[in-house]
C-alpha cells in the first residue's frame, strides 16, 4: 500500500510541476512572415467595411481596387469554416510584366499554395472593381491581409493552412 501511495504522491507532484511550468512558459512568437514579404506592421489598417458587398446569395466577398489598374478579393463572410481559405485573388496589370502582362494571382488548386497565371485580358483593360485601397494601407479579415505599397506593390497573405499568398512588384512577383 506504501507503494502506491508513494507512486501516487510522485506522479501527482510531477503533474503538478508540469502545470507550473506551462504556465509559466514564455508566449510563442507568431510565425514570421515568408522571407521577401513586406512588413505588414508598417501599413495603416483600414476598416473592411468599406470594402463589403453583401451578394443576393452565397457568401460576402470584400474587394478593393489599387493605384496600379489591379482589383483584389477575398471571402469575408460569416462564418468562415475553419478548413476553408478565403480565396484571395487580385487581376490586373502584373507589375513585373514588360511592357504589359495581364495576370491573375490566386489560390492554386485546391491546396493552401498560391500561383500567378497570364490571362487572355488586353493590357489597358481597367480592373476597378472595389473601392480604393491606397498605398500605405492594408485591408483584413480573419486570416485574410492584402497592403498596398509605394513602386505598384501589392501583397496578400492568407494564413488560413500556413503562410501563404503573394507579392506582386516591379522587381519580380512571387506566390507561396
């Protein structure tokens, strides 16, 4: 009987130096952005309000329009499932097109990785759709963020399966 109470006194003053230690863990940092991704502290949060379309049917969608002839969207409807990305997606003039390449960045598939495609549009087409979204401000819901930067970049990150999206700039686009 000695036995078992011993083992029990142990296991219980094990367990409980194992709830004081986690209690007690430094918080975990928030995972970094993916390298080559600006930093979204430095853009200015705009309400998504003003950026909603409430549709007859389906889901609420908020779109914006940039300086740079590029129209973006995402799905800001209520409730997102949790197995469910926003489907972030932005058409327009590609910034690193020469002269001019329309394109189209998006989710890839059915997976959480994102792709930038050409598209069949006429350069000069004008992508409008949405209200404007300034350089130095960025838009967000749930795990959706797109900014809009100075030199024609925009950037979306969707953190719904990881750090996935975007970056479309003069230098060279990319999507993860």
């Amino acid at each position: 009987m000695r036995a078992v109470i011993s083992l029990a006194s142990r296991s219980l003053a094990a367990m409980s130096v194992m709830v004081s230690m986690s209690c007690t863990a430094a918080p975990q940092q928030a995972a970094a952005q993916p390298p080559g991704f600006p930093d979204l502290g430095g853009f200015a949060l705009v309400p998504v309000d003003a950026y909603l379309a409430e549709p007859g049917r389906g889901p609420r969608f908020a779109y914006f329009s940039t300086p740079y002839n590029i129209q973006c969207l995402f799905e800001a409807g209520e409730p997102i499932p949790a197995w469910s990305g926003q489907g972030i997606s932005c058409h327009g003039d590609m910034p690193d097109g020469d002269p001019c390449v329309v394109g189209t960045a998006a989710a890839a598939g059915s997976g959480p990785a994102y792709a930038i495609t050409r598209t069949a549009d006429k350069c000069g087409t004008p992508f409008t759709r949405g209200a404007l979204l300034n350089s130095g401000q960025k838009v967000s819901f749930r795990n959706a963020t797109c900014a809009v930067g100075a030199d024609r970049l925009v950037a979306c990150l969707d953190t719904t399966s990881g750090q996935h999206g975007f970056v479309l700039k003069p230098s060279g686009s990319e999507a993860f």
